[in-house]
C-alpha cells in the first residue's frame, strides 16, 4: 500500500518533495477511478488524502523559511488614515536606491486603505547593516492637482525580521497630506 511516510524527509531538496507532491496529488485526484477499479478502501483514500494536504501545508512553510528567513527578513506595509487631502494613486519602493516594487492601486484597494487596511507592499531579505528605505507617493491632492512626496528612512537591520510602515495621513492644521516611513518595534 502506498503510505506517504516513505517520502522524502526535510532534509532533502524541494524539488524532490514537489515531485512527491505531485504524485501523491496525482493519486488523490485519480482516486476515485482507481478505489473502484482495485478494490482501494475508502478509508484509505480518505487517510490519503488528509496527508498529502497536511504534505502541501509543510512544504509551503518549508518554502516561505527557506525564501525568506527571519534574520534577513524584511516587510513593508501600506497604511492611511482618512485620506480627505491626498486620493493614493501608486506607490514605489526603492531600498538602497533601487527599485524593489511598484503598485497601482484600484479604488477598490484605496477603499479598504479608508476603511483602516493594510496592505503588504512587500517582502524580501536584507543582509544586517545600514540600509535606506524611500517611498515615492503619487496621486491626487488638494485643488484636484497632481501630487508627488517622497518619505525615507534610515534602517539599522539587525538579525531580526524588520517591518517597515508607509504611512499616509492628513494634517488638518496645513490642509496637506503628510507620509512617513515608520520601523514598527521588534517583537
């Protein structure tokens, strides 16, 4: 009887455990026609596949470990508050004066910015040491006229993840939107 237990064990590569993966996939999805054609216990089937689903599941976190580890981690947010003076239309992310990501945002998005999101920009690795982290906003502004900020900060990354916040907020007092790049405390 086929077990999943004879798999590849975590040390080996993720290659072979895709392969694994996707034969084990292959047999839950061929399940049925081969249950009945070779008299496979239901049971069996079912025990099947819980484990190749348990499998996907490890072999994701193993992925996202081996992608993204915590000592170099690093991630940047998107967050607004109410947004009367400034409607978001894009926003880019350069890191040591390199562009590392660019988005467009729907009024969609926008909306659930409103509503108190936060939407992940990115996330990536970045080697501990002195690193500059710049956000450039586009969009819309006061008298419908078109706007361009830019807001940096200076990160010391250390070996832990480090989580960056790009925030977008209204100055009532000065009727202009206000940005700012915020390193969210180590947990």
């Amino acid at each position: 009887m086929f077990s999943l237990r004879n798999l590849p064990t975590p040390g080996t590569g993720i290659r072979t455990k895709f392969g694994a993966l996707l034969t084990a996939f292959t047999l839950m999805t061929a399940g049925q026609a081969f249950a009945q054609e070779a008299d496979f216990p239901a049971e069996d089937l079912e025990s099947l596949k819980k484990e190749v689903l348990k499998l996907n599941r490890d072999l994701l976190v193993l992925e996202e470990d081996l992608l993204f580890p915590a000592q170099s981690q690093v991630a940047v947010y998107v967050s607004m508050d109410v947004g009367h003076f400034f409607d978001l239309d894009s926003v880019k992310l350069h890191i040591n004066n390199k562009l590392v990501e660019t988005h467009l945002y729907t009024e969609h998005q926008k909306d659930a910015l409103f509503r108190g999101g936060i939407q992940p920009l990115f996330k990536g690795n970045l080697k501990s040491g002195e690193h500059t982290i710049t956000a450039f906003f586009n969009g819309i502004g006061p008298e419908q006229r078109e706007f361009k900020r830019a807001a940096s900060l200076e990160l010391k990354k250390t070996d832990e993840p480090a989580v960056i916040e790009l925030r977008i907020s209204d100055a009532g007092g000065k009727q202009q939107p206000e940005f700012s790049v915020v390193q969210w405390p180590a947990p």
